[in-house]
C-alpha cells in the first residue's frame, strides 16, 4: 500500500532488490567456480556459503515485489518443464554416475585440507589425515598459564629415527619463535635439494630412514616388517615471556599397534657451536629453574590415531633423559 502512496519509492525498492539480486549471484558464480578449479580453500567455501544465505533473502523480497507475475507463471505449462528438468539434474548429480564423476575429478578441490589446527582456549586441537582410513588427532588441553592475547606459537611436525625432519603438519606463525622447529625444516630443505642432485638409483634404494617421502614411514606398506618408526614433535613457545620454547614427542611405531599415546617433555632448544665443518647445531637441554610459566602452557598432549585394520601407534618410548644433537 505504501508503493501506491508513493511509487517512486516502490520502484527504487525494486531496482534495489534486483540489482543486489544480480550482483550476489555474480559473487556466487565466481565462487562458485573458484571452488571448482582451485584447492580447498574455507575463505572461498565461506564467502560462497555465506553469499547464499543472503541470496535467498533477496530471493524472498525479489518474489513480493513481483508476486503478481510471478504468480502467472504457476499456472503455465513450463512450470512443470522446468520442474522436470530440475529435478532430472538434481538426481542426476546427487547420483553421479561415471560422466559425471569424470568432470568432477577435474576440480582442483578437493575438499578440506588434511591438515587442519583449531586454537581454542582450554585446547589445541590438531587434525591431519592424509587417507580416508587414517585419522591422526593430536588434542593439546591448555595450562594455567596459557593466553591467547598474543597466543602461543606452535609448531608440529614428524622426525625419522635419525632424528631428520620428514614432514612439516603445522607449521609456525613466526619461525623465530620456533627455533627448533626452523633448524630441522632448513636441513631436512638443503638434504633434500642435494639429493635432488644425485642419481636416482640412490635416492630411491630402499635404506632404513633414507625416504623423503612421508608416505613410507606414516603409511607403509601392508608387510610390518617394511615398516619403520618415527616420531611426532611439537614445539611450542609463548612470546613475550623470556623463556626458551619447549619440545614435547612421541614415538610412532606401525609394528605396535596403538591407538592413545601421551606426548612426552623433550627438553628446550639450545644453540651450540658448529661442528668442526661449520655446520649448525641445535641441542636439547632439561628444563631448568630458569622456566616458570613456560611450564604450564600444556597440561597435557594426547595422540590418536585412527587406521586401517592390522596398524597403528606405538606405546610411548621417548624418554624424558633422552638429549639429543642433531
């Protein structure tokens, strides 16, 4: 009634409605693509959910401004065309038979990182599956001393027997803050790039600990012989409060199945002089009287894991004693 009042009005609601109407849906096809072709990505899932959600709004006002003519369309024949089409490619897709799960392999998306840290304040939750069948779960419960304002800098990541950095799960926000963290990454970049240099034939002989590929060591082959122990670190130093980061572990053995293991306290990274060929060295010292709020940043760090039948995690064989050179 108040379009009749005022029809200038009414009309400026209209060419609102319908413009916003256009430009969401535009939002919504470039998302949409993106999501297609590009890895998983939350900033463009949520942008692209989220717009939908305000579509639909302007879909409900876009309808009462235009009910009437609208309302002829019920009462034609193409409705039920239109209807039979649409449900016809509902079920079409929702099925997804062999050419469609063709063009759908070509995406580059495909779903949700398998990695995956949620921070929150009584727990840090970590996820990482790099197979449908194996689900590892590393739940940190936070300490008295915990803050998020600026929260702690973490970092996590696997280590071969040797003590070599194999793979990188979560990497810190600021690699200063992870002193021991950066150390293995840069070696385990410079071993890589010089095995890169040699002929292949060595890279790929089947040495204990010789494989780059953390694949062989987190998912080995079906034979439990073929597989070989590794170990879970997470760094974690809260900045600001003048103490060293502290290193907690667990060793993983595929030959012992199991499912729960506690994270054991490593020691604090410390810098020592190079070796005789200039190389760096890092140490891992006991926990000293200079630590006190460090110390509570962590009650606790629980490991899960979850495989395929005949696998999983060793029971804990890190030992707190255990200082290590690498």
């Amino acid at each position: 009634m108040s379009n009749k009042k005022n029809p200038q009005l009414g009309t400026l609601r209209r060419r609102s409605v319908s413009l916003l109407t256009a430009l969401t849906f535009l939002v919504l096809a470039v998302t949409g693509v993106l999501a297609f072709i590009q890895p998983f990505s939350l900033g463009i899932i949520g942008l692209h959910s989220l717009m939908g959600f305000f579509f639909i709004a302007l879909i409900v006002l876009h309808i009462t401004n235009n009910s009437r003519p609208l309302s002829s369309y019920l009462r034609s024949k193409a409705l039920w065309v239109t209807f039979v089409i649409t449900a016809s490619l509902t079920a079409l897709f929702w099925w997804q038979p062999a050419p469609v799960k063709t063009i759908l392999g070509w995406s580059g998306n495909l779903g949700p990182a398998m990695e995956r840290f949620d921070l929150r304040e009584d727990e840090l939750i970590f996820h990482y599956s790099p197979s449908p069948e194996y689900k590892m779960r590393l739940a940190v419960k936070t300490g008295p001393s915990y803050d998020t304002t600026p929260p702690p800098v973490v970092s996590i990541w696997l280590e071969n027997q040797g003590g070599y950095h194999i793979k990188t799960l979560l990497a810190p926000t600021a690699a200063e803050e992870s002193p021991y963290w950066s150390f293995k990454h840069a070696g385990w970049e410079k071993a890589k790039a010089d095995a890169e240099k040699t002929p292949i034939d060595a890279v790929t002989s089947p040495t204990p600990n010789g494989s780059f590929d953390p694949a062989d060591y987190i998912l080995p082959a079906a034979s439990k012989e073929d597989a070989t122990p590794y170990s879970l670190l997470l760094e974690i130093n809260q900045p600001g409060d003048n103490q060293a980061s502290l290193v907690y572990a667990v060793e993983i053995d595929n030959t012992l199945p199991r499912t729960f293991q506690l994270l054991d306290q490593r020691g604090y990274p410390k810098r020592e002089p190079n070796d005789e060929n200039g190389k760096e060295v890092w140490g891992l010292y006991y926990v000293d009287s200079t630590f006190t709020t460090a110390l509570d940043l962590i009650d606790s760090a629980l490991l899960t894991i979850e495989r395929p039948r005949g696998g999983g995690v060793s029971p804990p064989s890190l030992n707190n004693e255990s200082i290590e050179n690498h």
